[in-house]
C-alpha cells in the first residue's frame, strides 16, 4: 500500500539553488515514495526512497591499437563462449570486424564535441520562427542490451540571435546516437548540446517511430510497438502551444 506520494525536481530545499551538489548544476531529482516504515510492510515492494544518482559517463573512444585489441578480444571471448568452430572461415576475421565496427560505427559518437563539428550563423534576418528538420533516420545501441535502436527525429529551434546549417542538426544528433545509449538520453543530450551551442530561445526533439531491438526480438505482441520520446527546452518547456505547433508539423504527410 503506498500512502505518500512525493516527487520532486528542482525543488530540494536543502540547498536551494538547484544543485545536488556535484559542481555541474545538475538538476536535483529526488523520488520519495513512501517511508521506511510502509516499506516494511510490504517487502516484496521495490524500495524507491533512495536518492536517484546521476552516474557520470565514462566512456571514451581513443582509437588506440590497445583498445581496438581489447575490443576484438572481447568479442572473441564471446564467441568463444559459445564454442564457435575457429576453423570456419565465417568466423576468422569476426573479431577484427566487429571491433572496427563499434569504432567506426556503432560507438563512434564518444569523443566527439559537437562544437568541432558545426559553424554557428548570425541570425542577420532576424526570424524568430519555429525552424525544423525531420524524418531524420538516425541509429543507436542499447544500453542494456547492446541491441539496436532504430527511429526517425525531429529537431525543432526557434533562434534567437544564431543560426545553425541544418544539416547539422543531424549531424549533433548523429553524434549522441552513435553510443551506448537509452531513447530519452540521445533526445535530453541533444537538446542540451543545441542549447548550449546556439543559444535559441528553445529546442525541442522528438524521436518517433523507434523500434528497440531488444524489445522487437522477443515477446508475442512487443514486435509491432514503437515508442516516441520528447525533449523540449527554453521556450518550448514553458509553452504546450508550441509543443503542439511542433507535433503538428510533424504529422504532415510528405507529398
Ligand atoms: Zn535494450
């Protein structure tokens, strides 16, 4: 039975400012469901009183021989585990291939900082309506899993005193994407590295029509969901007018 319900964000009264203390003006995000003492009582419930950390990412991509090495020897203990025939020529290289895969591809967003990547435009024409691209296919990986994640975006700004090219929406999204990641994240860190490159008056990225290997590989009904996320930041938080400006531009049809 929980009896007391409590969600905070932004709201701890114990600092104040916003912080949760790690120096990077991290949102604070607390979840309180219930007390120790209800808790107690219903033991087979999960224990959602504790503080939810924000782990730090750590993973880098140097590209390195040693790392390419430990890549491909993982992958060769994988397959070794389940005792593939070492002589079948379809399995010689795998190691090699696979590895130079998450280089290349799948893992190649880490070390990548968006602002290497883009030139930022005076917005000398001064338009302060709503600019977006979408239908951009875009590809990830799992977290959990390392399974596939596959979708379309949609980025949508409304600058302010810079402009972007816009194929370098894409290309941002490109480089949160090609990581390990979870759906909310490549939206939350996009929005983010857009807001903090252009300073528009706000962001907003929805992905949609995404399919997650993990779940399209298993389950009876599960292979026919997709799921859609939306991040929205600056103006287009604070405004649902807006928030739907943007998702009825998304559902025009192309011609
Ligand atoms: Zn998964």
């Amino acid at each position: 039975m929980i009896n007391k319900n409590e969600f905070r964000m932004n709201g701890n009264p114990n600092n104040g400012n916003g912080s949760n203390g790690n120096g990077r003006g991290k949102p604070d995000v607390r979840v309180n469901l219930f007390t120790a003492a209800e808790a107690a009582d219903e033991p087979d419930i999960l224990r959602l009183n504790d503080e939810i950390v924000e782990y730090e990412q750590t993973e880098e991509l140097t590209h390195s021989p040693e790392q390419h090495a430990a890549v491909e020897k993982a992958i060769h203990d994988l397959l070794d585990a389940f005792n593939v025939n070492w002589d079948d020529p379809n399995y010689t290289d795998t190691p090699k291939r696979v590895a130079k895969a998450y280089m290349e591809y799948w893992a190649s967003g880490y070390g990548r900082d968006p602002k290497d990547e883009v030139t930022v435009f005076p917005n000398s024409s001064r338009s302060n309506d709503i600019v977006m691209v979408k239908d951009m296919r875009f590809y990830s990986l799992c977290s959990h899993h390392l399974a596939p994640i596959e979708g379309y975006a949609a980025i949508a700004y409304i600058p302010d005193k810079n402009l972007l090219g816009l194929s370098k929406l894409g290309r941002i999204l490109e480089i949160y994407a090609r990581r390990f990641q979870l759906q909310e994240r490549i939206g939350q860190q996009t929005a983010d590295a857009l807001m903090n490159l252009i300073k528009p008056k706000g962001v907003m990225v929805v992905l949609y029509n995404v399919t997650h290997g993990c779940m399209s590989s298993r389950g009876v009904k599960l292979h026919e969901s997709n799921t859609t996320t939306m991040t929205s930041r600056g103006v287009f938080h604070n405004d649902p007018t807006l928030r739907s400006e943007v998702m009825s531009l998304l559902s025009l049809r192309n011609p």
